[in-house]
C-alpha cells in the first residue's frame, strides 16, 4: 500500500484515508500502475427512495445502499410517495424507516402541496425544520397563485423550493422529446416549452418573493438561457442537471423503456447547451433523479413504460469517463458539481466524508450488479472508467468493493 499514489481531492490526510484502505480492503485490490483518487463524499439531491408505498421499486435500505456504492454519503429524497410526506405525521412514516434502514444520511423532502395535488399548501410551519426543502417532484404546480403563495411562505421559513417544471396544459399527451426521432417513429413527443415556460413562470415570482428557488432535471437549451439571465440579474437561483442529458440526446434513443424518463432526452442542440451550462456555471450541480422501477414497470417500450431510470451507482464512472478523461472539465469542477455545490446550497454537512475510486479501472455497465432493485440504464454495456473501492461516512465504512 505503501508505494501505491492516491491523488486527495479532499482536505482529509491522506495517511488516514491509506489506514482505512488496509484495514478493510484486500492488497491485491490495488495494482502499482494504477491511478487511485480520493474524493469527497458525493451529494445528491434529487433521488427517489420508495420507500414508504413502493417498495418493490426501491427500498430506503436498497436506495441508501446504491448510493454508498456510487460514492455518495448524502442524498435528499424526493415526496412522491404513500403517504406523501405533506404533513408531520406523514414525514415520521418515511423519517423512522431511514433512522432504521438508512446506511448513508438520507434528508427527506416535503411536498409544496398537500398530497401533491397543487390545491392547497401542505404544513410548512410544522415541517420546515424537519426536512431539507419543499418540492411537488414528478408534479409542476400548476396553479400560479399556489406556487407564489408557496415561495411568500418558503422565504419566511428560510427554506430552499425545489420545482419540477412541467406545465401540464403544453403535454399533449407526449412521452418523448418533440423531435427527429419521436416525428420519424410515430410517437407524440414533449415540447420543451412545457419545461422552459414554466421556468420563465417562476421566476418572474423569484424576483417578487425573493425566495430561494432550484430547479430539477433541466433538460432544454432554452431553459439554460432563462437560468443563466435569472443568474445574471441576481436571483437567488440554482439548478441541476443530470448525466444522462449531458451525455445521451433523441438519437440515442432506442425502443425500450429504459429510454424513457422525464423530463425527456431532447436534441443535441439541447445536451451541447447543457454541457455550456456546466462549463460557465449556469447549471450549479448534477444529481441523479435516481428513480428505480420494477422490471415489469419498464418492459413496456417507450409509449407505456412509466417515467424514470436508475443512476445514482453510474452517474460519478460516466460523468469521469465522458468530460475529465476527455478533457472537457477537471477532476476538480467534477467534484464542485457533484460535492461541494449541493452540499452548500442545501447546508449539508460532508465534512470527514470521502469515497476512494480506481480511476484505471475500465468495465461495462451492467445492471445485474446494481444494488439498486432498480436496473433500467440507458447506458446499459458502456463502457467506463472508474470503481469505487471504498465509502467512508462520519468514520464508518458504508460500502467496500467485494
């Protein structure tokens, strides 16, 4: 081990992080010519959990583990769930299965709305101090005056309002980008105006209220354009994206539901404008929209297949292979964007995390090793760089490869 080179991307010693690669890892893991970084623990926050409600799609326990296996030790989870997380007695339902089950910290989100159904504002005095942020994920409030009444509240509370933007009246009945592929294959297709509007929506009450606003899954140039501008004018305005947009597009799209997820993978016009968007700053994080379905649930092809695929155990190998070994961003705006950056914006505490990668190591994606009860990937037999040998949370190792 001794005369094996980690490259610290931490400010944690790197002698302490080589004693708890002896102590729980197997010599013969490390090779002399590999390349070995230590990083810190990786924050994501935007996953689905399922647990309570759904749990033949994911488990608290399956989610939190997969996590640990992709590097991350903190997640924030999204409230589409049974019983949607809109009141205090609701969140202890999904609160005393984490302090079970939970191997990494898992902060739960609340609803904006009482049982996300955008007609009346679920109880943000009671549950403010209780969770990390309020959001209707999988659901844009559609009623304007509900969603500014939301954020008056949200800024008294000094809470973060996490959007899903989708206005519903611009659907259409769409399951796929409106674009090549879907006018080439017959299928009805999303506009991005149905993102983008309603981010242009939102953010003319942002400068009203004065609340801290944050985007989810940004997929469509225009909506890059829409952020950068709020950015430049002062608004108190964050976003992410996730891996997949900045990697795949509508001509990657093949007919099987591991393909289909929302919002959808729109043009290359669009993934380029993403990728600016990381490169100047507009787009803040990357999270995974981690969203794990039954086997059954995405067999269905693009049209009936429901919405949402598994990330959160590829997206550190693939965001590594794609932009640092290609040269597009450092090792170090990596780790900005999938550590420090949510870690600031949601007051997440990381410190003493770290996560140690064999960044030499090449394999293809193959689902049957997740740990997640999800397995759609639409990156299913890419090949990668990157292996996470070992996770470390508050001390304690959360997950160590086999």
């Amino acid at each position: 081990m001794e005369k094996i080179t980690f490259k610290n991307y931490t400010n944690i010693p790197t002698e302490y992080v080589q004693e708890k690669c002896l102590k729980n890892l197997s010599g013969d893991i490390f090779s002399k010519n590999g390349t070995y970084a230590i990083l810190p623990g990786f924050c994501d926050v935007h996953v689905h959990f399922r647990e309570p409600g759904f749990s033949y799609k994911e488990t608290i326990k399956s989610g939190s583990m997969a996590a640990a296996k992709g590097g991350y030790t903190a997640v924030c989870t999204m409230p589409n769930l049974k019983p949607v997380p809109d009141s205090i007695e609701n969140l202890k339902a999904q609160t005393d299965i984490i302090e079970k089950d939970a191997v990494i910290s898992v902060y739960p989100y609340a609803s904006i709305t009482v049982n996300q159904k955008g007609e009346q504002l679920a109880d943000f005095d009671g549950l403010a101090d209780k969770v990390i942020a309020f959001s209707d994920d999988g659901k844009g409030v559609q009623n304007a005056d509900m969603l500014y009444s939301a954020m008056v509240k949200a800024k008294s509370l000094n809470k973060p309002l996490v959007c899903h933007c989708e206005d519903e009246s611009l659907l259409f009945g769409g399951y796929i980008h409106d674009g090549e592929y879907a006018k080439a294959h017959g299928h009805k297709g999303i506009c991005s105006a149905s993102e983008y509007a309603q981010i242009e929506r939102d953010i003319k009450m942002v400068k009203e209220t004065g609340c801290a606003y944050h985007v989810c899954h940004v997929s469509a140039k225009e909506s890059v354009e829409i952020i950068r501008k709020a950015k430049k004018d002062g608004l108190n305005v964050t976003c992410e994206t996730a891996p997949h947009y900045l990697i795949l597009d509508d001509s990657n799209l093949q007919e099987e539901g591991r393909f289909k997820m929302n919002p959808p993978l729109r043009a290359k016009e669009d993934k380029l404008a993403l990728i600016e968007g990381v490169l100047d700053g507009t787009i803040d994080m990357i999270a995974t929209d981690h969203a794990p379905h039954s086997e059954e649930e995405k067999s269905r092809g693009l049209e009936k297949s429901v919405f949402g695929i598994t990330g959160i155990e590829t997206a550190f190998p693939l965001m590594y292979t794609y932009f640092v070994k290609t040269g597009v961003i450092s090792m170090e705006k990596l780790v900005e964007i999938l550590s420090i950056n949510p870690a600031k914006r949601f007051n997440i505490n990381l410190d003493g995390d770290f996560t140690v990668w064999d960044l030499s190591s090449e394999y293809k994606i193959n689902s049957k090793e997740f740990i997640s009860q999800g397995k759609a990937t639409p990156f299913e037999n890419y090949s990668v760089f990157g292996k996470n040998l070992l996770t470390v949370k508050g001390g304690n190792v959360v997950y160590k490869i086999k």
